[in-house]
C-alpha cells in the first residue's frame, strides 16, 4: 500500500454511496462517463470494513485500455486477496466463497483444468440440447400464462435449470438454489438480505453453508456411483490423478451456481427492457433473427453488463497507462463502465445490435478469468429469445424494471411483461 494514500472522493460521484448504485442506469452512465475523464483514476474510500481488517479504499478503473491491461498482467494484478469483495474476506467466508476465481495461477490454473471437464465438446453438446429443450418449455408456459413477471417465470428458470442439471441437481432443489444465490448476491437490497450488518452475514454464511451441504450429499452419491453429470466428473481423479478436495467442490460449486444464476437472469430481463425502448432494434432482429441474434447478444451484455466490476490487488509497484500504483493497492475493474468507452465504442451509450466490431469486456477482458460460462451464457441468451421473438414477436415489458440495489450486479429483480 503506498505510504500515502490519494484524497477519496466525494460527492455525487462517490461509488462507495448506495445512492451512486440507486440512480437509473442514464443517471449512472453520465457520472461513468465523468470518472473516465479522470486521470489518475478516482480513489474510493468504502467506508466502515463490515469484517474488521484493515480498510484500504481502492482505485476505480473505469476505462477500456485500463481493465484489459489489468486482466492480462495477473502477476501484478493479483485476484489472490479477493476478486468479488472490496473488503479482503474473513476465513470462514472463504471456505464457501474462495473459489478460483479469488486465485491466481498455479492454484487457479489447476482448478480451472478440472473443472474445464464439465465444458468439453460433448458436455456442451449436451447441455445445447438441454437449453433450446427449456427455452422452448419457458415459451409453452409463458403462451399459458399471459402477462406475468418475466423475471420469475422466464429469465431466472432458464438458466437455473441449466446449471442444476449440469451438476444434477434435481428439480426438488431448485428453490433453495434460487434463494440462496438470491441472497449471496443480493448486494444491498433490503428485499433479500437483513439491513443489518452482522444478520446479513449470517444470512450469506448459511447460504453458502446450504449450498456446499447439498454438493457434500450428491458428491458422497456420485463417487459411490457415477453419473453422467459435473459432480461425477470433477470427484473422479483424472489421468494425472487431479480431482477436487471436498471443500473445493463446494466452494466451486457455489461460484458456478451463483455466477450461472445471478448474470445471465438479467442479461435475459434487460433485453426485454432494450428491446421495448428501442423498437427499431427489434424490428431489425426480427427481420433477420438468425443472423443478429448472436450480434444481439453481445450487445446486451455490453450495453448491460451484468457483472459491474471484479476486483484485484498489486503485487508489486507499477505503472499502467501513465499512472502509478503501489504494491497493496485495490483496484475495481468496472466492466459496466468500459463497456461505454467513447475511445473503443463509437456512440457509446446507443444501443446498436449490428454494433461491429463490439470488443466488450462484459465476460472480463482477455486473461486467466475470462468467463468460463460465457459460451454456455450466450446460448441461454440466444435460446430464450429466438423462441420468444419466433413465438411472441410482440412481448413487451408493461412498466418499469425493479432494480436490485447492488455495486456488484446490475440485476432486475421484477419485471412486468405482457405478450402483445
Ligand atoms: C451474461 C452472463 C455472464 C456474465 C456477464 C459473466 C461475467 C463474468 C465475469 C465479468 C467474470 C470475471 C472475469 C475476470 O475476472 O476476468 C466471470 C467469471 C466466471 N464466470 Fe461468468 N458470466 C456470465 C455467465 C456465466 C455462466 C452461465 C457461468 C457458469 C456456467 C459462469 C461462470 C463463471 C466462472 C466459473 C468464472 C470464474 C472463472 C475463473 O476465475 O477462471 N459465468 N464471468
């Protein structure tokens, strides 16, 4: 940590403030579009440490050329202390929450090669016909149900279905998934965890907690006898020997859980949002909707990003893009706001499916993190609303999204819809 530490910032564009996160999202994209302009990039002081240690503050990187170069140089930018908390977290949080993506290399180099077990050519195979198969069930019963909320009985079933089936979770858990990866990322939304700090945590713990029981239960099933599913590949050892220990099953467990869950639900829930403001854009999908709906897609997640930022440590001094850091330093990556970059996008706050080239960092930028889900995310985002656009080309959204109240997740958590 440098001996001395900038001047935070305050203010309107003070990020460490739930009223910077409560704007809507225009309000919030002009305040980016300030912090941009800022060289070096602003400090940010997060206040009280809910956990006790040592409080840092930490820079917010907010510009394209910034969080690419911070996610392709690892061993400076170390995700080691923690890359999905400002605060560096206490040890029992880690035993649930410490997966690899809080790990450099060679630890989250091995993780990352058992766990690519549940992503090779067949497995993918496998669970593409399993997505279009639900994509295409969530449609049968959305034409049954009528104006609904799209969140509940559209976005959040298909992708939780997908990874539960992926692990082989059955049906009768699929509630105590939702709700506790609902609670895990609930950010600061009263509607799903305590405004209580030390309930809160508790709250989080005991989600964590349940999750790795249930993955210790069907593990202990799948090693007596193997399946067809994740679980059973990641607790038999490969040809070199590698499996994964008990307590690193459930904490990757959790991570692929909550991060298969809690992202591509609200890639889902924005484009209904996008494409019922921008009826130009739909009419453009729908004139041609195999060969823009994988454009589309990456324009959601660009133009939503949601994943707002990573965070990682310095390991050492350094000097990226003109300015300096010191070894210790916090640095957040925000996607959300290089995603709007006015030196890499053209008209940056335009939503655009026929954007090209769109060189988003909405899965991370290029290095050891980049989404592991991102191909399976952007099948599940194309599935779903080929067959909505195919079979209810009008579907709209009938009033304003409910945002969740989070720095970390731009998440919807209602959203009226009606068929048209
Ligand atoms: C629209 C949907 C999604 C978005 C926007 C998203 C975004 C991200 C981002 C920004 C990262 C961090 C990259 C970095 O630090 O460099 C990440 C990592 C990760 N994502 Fe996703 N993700 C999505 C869907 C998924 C899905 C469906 C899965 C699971 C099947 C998944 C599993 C993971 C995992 C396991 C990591 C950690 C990888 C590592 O540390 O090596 N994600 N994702």
């Amino acid at each position: 940590m440098a001996d001395v530490q900038p001047s935070p910032l305050t203010g309107e564009l003070d990020m460490s403030q739930n009223e910077f996160w409560a704007r809507p999202p225009a309000g919030r994209h002009a305040a980016y579009a300030r912090l941009r302009a800022m060289s070096p990039p602003a400090f940010m002081d997060p206040g009280e440490n809910p956990f006790g240690t040592e409080e840092r503050g930490y820079y917010a990187l907010v510009r394209h050329a910034d969080v690419s170069e911070a996610s392709r140089n690892p061993g400076v930018f170390s995700s080691a202390a923690g890359a999905t908390s400002i605060f560096d977290l206490p040890a029992e949080f880690n035993e649930y929450f410490g997966s690899m993506i809080s790990m450099d290399d060679p630890r989250h180099a091995r993780l990352r090669r058992i766990v690519s077990r549940g992503f090779t050519p067949k497995m993918i195979r496998k669970f593409e016909e399993d997505v279009q198969r639900t994509a295409a069930a969530i449609v049968d019963d959305l034409l049954e149900t009528g104006s609904c909320d799209f969140v509940q009985e559209v976005a959040a079933r298909l992708p939780l279905k997908i990874i539960c089936d992926m692990m082989g979770i059955g049906d009768e858990h699929y509630a105590m998934v939702f709700r506790n990866t609902n609670i895990i990322l609930s950010g600061a939304d009263p509607e799903f965890i305590s405004e209580n700090i030390v309930e809160a945590q508790t709250q989080i713990l005991n989600g964590g907690f349940e999750l790795g029981a249930l993955v210790t239960a069907l593990a202990e099933e799948r090693m007596a006898s193997p399946a067809d599913d994740l679980v059973s590949a990641l607790v038999s050892a490969n040809i070199d020997g590698e499996q994964l220990t008990p307590a690193e099953l459930a904490s990757f467990f959790i991570l692929l859980v909550v991060a298969g869950n809690e992202t591509t639900r609200n890639a889902i829930s924005h484009a209904l949002v996008l494409l019922t403001e921008h009826p130009d854009q739909r009419a453009l999908l729908l004139e041609d909707l195999d060969g823009r709906i994988g454009p589309a897609a990456e324009e959601i997640v660009r133009y939503t990003s949601p994943v707002i930022w990573m965070r990682r440590t310095l390991t050492q001094d350094t000097v990226m893009n003109g300015n300096a850091y010191a070894k210790g330093d916090k640095v957040l990556l925000f996607y959300q706001a290089a995603n709007r970059d006015e030196s890499v996008f053209a008209d940056p706050d335009r939503f655009d499916i026929t954007r090209s080239p769109n060189p988003h960092v909405g899965f991370g930028a290029a290095g050891p993190h980049f989404c592991l889900g991102a191909h399976l995310a952007r099948r599940e985002i194309t599935a779903v609303w080929r067959e909505l656009l195919t079979r209810v080309p009008n579907i709209r959204a009938a009033g304003e999204p409910d945002y969740l109240l989070s720095s970390f997740i731009n998440g919807i958590k209602h959203l009226p819809c009606e068929l048209g």
